[in-house]
C-alpha cells in the first residue's frame, strides 16, 4: 500500500502554542527531515515526544487538557505511523498510533481517519470473522414496557410530545438507515477488526474494580463476548463513528434532534453529540443523568431501561460523597436495597425494551438505568 501525507502546513495552526516547546519544536523539525532519510530515527524521536505529551495530556482532569497538547498527539502519531510504514511496512504498529492519536488527540482535516482506514482495507482479517460463531444472545427480558410508543411521529409532534418532559419510544423513524441492513458482528470486524479502541471493564463504571482498557476490536470482540465470560467489556460513550468514517456514512442524524422549542424560539443551535455504545448481552450502564436532550438509537440487539422522570430525583439517592458520580444513582436497579433505599419504590420508574429500529427520547436529567439483552449496538444523539 502506498501512502503519502503532506506535513508542511499540517497542524500548523493547532502547533502553534505546543511549538513554545523548544524540545518539541526541535524533535517536530527533525522528524519532518528525517522522514525523508531515515524513518527508523523518525520513528525513535516519534516515540519520545509521543511519551512526554503523553504526561501532559494526563496532568490534571481531561476536561482541562489544552487541545494544543492533543493535537501535538495527534501529529507525532501520524509521524510515527509514517515512520512505520516506511521503515518496516508494520502495517499493524502504524494502525495503533494513527488509532491512539484519533482517540487520545483527535482527528485533523481526516488526516488519521483516512490513513487508518486505507491500512486496515490492505489487512487479512478472515480469521477474525470467526470469532462471532461463539456468540449467543439472552433472551430473558425480566420488565414489561410501559413506556408510551409512537410510530415514526412528525417534527410538529414531537415537538408536542417533549413538552411533557417524559420519554417515549418511537418506532420506525430509522428505517432508511443503511447500518439497520448492513451492520451485524461480522460487518463491524470486516470493517475494523484491528481497530484500537477504549473499552470499559467491569459491571458497572460505579464498580470499585472497574477500568478501561483500549484494545483491538477483535480482541474486545474475543474476549468479552464469549456467553461463559463473567467479566464485561463495554465499548461505551466513544465518538467510534467519527473514528471509523465509513460506519458513519451509514447512519445519519434524526431531524428530531434540530426541533426543540428552544431552536424554534431562535436559541443558537449547539453540536449534535454522537457516541456508541457496543458490547455483549449484560453490559450495564447504572441508573443516572445526564444534562442534555438524548435520542437513544439501536441498530441491533436489544436493551432494556429503566427511565424516572426528574421530577423524581428525591427518591433516586443521587451519589453525593464522589464528586465524579453525582449524576450516578447508589440505588441498584437490579437489586434494589429497600432498607437503605425505602423512598425508590416511589418513583414512577418507567420501563422499555429498545428494539432494533427504534429509538428512545430521554429528557434532561431524566434517570435512566440500561441492560442489553444481546450482543447490541447503539447510537446516542446528545442535542440541545
């Protein structure tokens, strides 16, 4: 496979603070000539600066992470990924760098999207496909719904039915996406077996011994979806479409996420967040909140939830002793303490089943409580 990147001009704006860096100022312009000499030099000093933005990047909380340092990230791993393929053709290092910096750094102008797309169409995967034949699906569904249900409901509607503040489900409104006839286990691995990405570890992110991990897809897919694995894996709340574009082409985002009251009345419209959430049956997400409109897409699988209305947070003992967690509920759903937690079978706990093709609106702040029942995936759209 042939690549060929440009890096004059390359990150240049997003370099700019990085570059009152002497030391990286000086390995940015050695790599740059180097790549034309001698890529395993390149390849070396990549490392290096790769290792100390990588301090950086975990200096502090993420949230107050410069994007000056991501972005450094992300060109020293494309150096580095370059520097791969030309030295040794380690397609499969090269992949991981390019992955890294896409998740840790964050695409530029496609450049690390493009690139790593291109590596992984040039690899031989068959054997990876294999792995879906231990699968199994759980069809134990231990609720009833009681949600309301709608069928591929107009804007105007919508708009009428969120004013109430309650979710509700609405069926068919994803039929003209491609990804309901196309993905499946087998379609995600052919498309990115050898992708890196970050996968959750334990029950629950509430859990004690819960942790991340990032890891090839197909290693995820290996280790975690075997029926007899107690242990979950749940790639979870990751922008992996806008990692793997060609998944993204599949899917596009619904017209209920630009009707809102506050958009018709001229409030500035803010970004549509898209993150997926992939795993096998039994990945738990824990009953909590969060501060913006969502619309909960399946493509396959099926989950059930368990929404209470934020109207009822009194009775849902928000966890107050961790300031990471107040939008975590201590209650366990599954397993409800009713000596420690007699007010919770006051709230109007609403149930559903998510189908593929369907989709849930989750108000702001409603609590909600998530299980799949299959191996599943999802797409969350966070709009305002």
């Amino acid at each position: 496979m042939s690549v060929k990147v440009e890096l004059d001009g390359l990150f240049a704006k997003d370099f700019e603070f990085v570059s009152q860096s002497p030391f990286l100022t000086a390995h940015k312009s050695l790599i740059e000539k180097s790549l034309k000499h001698s890529p395993k030099i390149s390849l070396k000093m990549s490392q290096v600066c790769l290792d100390f933005v990588w301090e950086r990047l975990h200096t502090g909380h993420w949230s107050l992470v410069s994007h000056y340092w991501r972005s450094a990230y992300s060109f020293f791993s494309t150096t580095a990924a370059l520097a791969c393929l030309s030295s040794n053709s380690n397609k499969l290092q090269a992949l991981k760098f390019l992955d890294y910096g896409i998740i840790m750094g964050g695409d530029v102008e496609n450049v690390l999207t493009t690139l790593a797309q291109g590596i992984h169409d040039s690899l031989e995967q068959n054997d990876k496909l294999e792995l879906i034949e231990c699968i199994e699906a759980d069809s134990r569904i231990s609720r009833p719904s009681s949600i309301a249900e709608h069928e591929n409901i107009v804007c105007e509607e919508f708009l009428k039915l969120i004013a109430a503040d309650l979710p509700f489900k609405i069926t068919g409104a994803l039929e003209i996406w491609p990804a309901l006839k196309r993905w499946s286990l087998k379609y995600i691995l052919k498309i990115c077996a050898y992708r890196h990405v970050p996968i959750e570890i334990g029950s629950k992110y509430n859990d004690e011994d819960w942790t991340q991990q990032i890891m090839p897809l197909y290693k995820f897919v290996e280790t975690y979806f075997a029926p007899q694995e107690s242990v979950k894996g749940y790639l979870a709340q990751h922008d992996f479409l806008g990692q793997v574009p060609l998944l993204r082409e599949d899917i596009t985002i619904p017209d209920y996420c630009y009707m809102t009251p506050e958009l018709i009345n001229g409030a500035e419209k803010g970004d549509v967040l898209i993150n997926s959430w992939f795993g096998p049956a039994g990945t738990v997400s824990p009953l909590h909140q969060d501060p913006r409109r969502n619309l909960l897409c399946q493509v396959f699988g099926r989950k059930q939830l368990v929404l209470i209305p934020a109207c009822d947070s009194e009775y849902v003992y928000p966890a107050s002793d961790d300031p990471l967690l107040l939008n975590t509920s201590q209650v366990d759903v599954e397993n409800v303490d009713k000596e420690k937690f007699p007010l919770f079978e006051r709230a109007n706990q609403i149930t559903a089943v998510l189908n593929p093709g369907d989709m849930i609106y989750i108000p702001p702040k409603c609590w909600h409580f998530v299980k799949s029942l299959d191996p599943s995936f999802s797409i969350s759209f966070w709009f305002d």
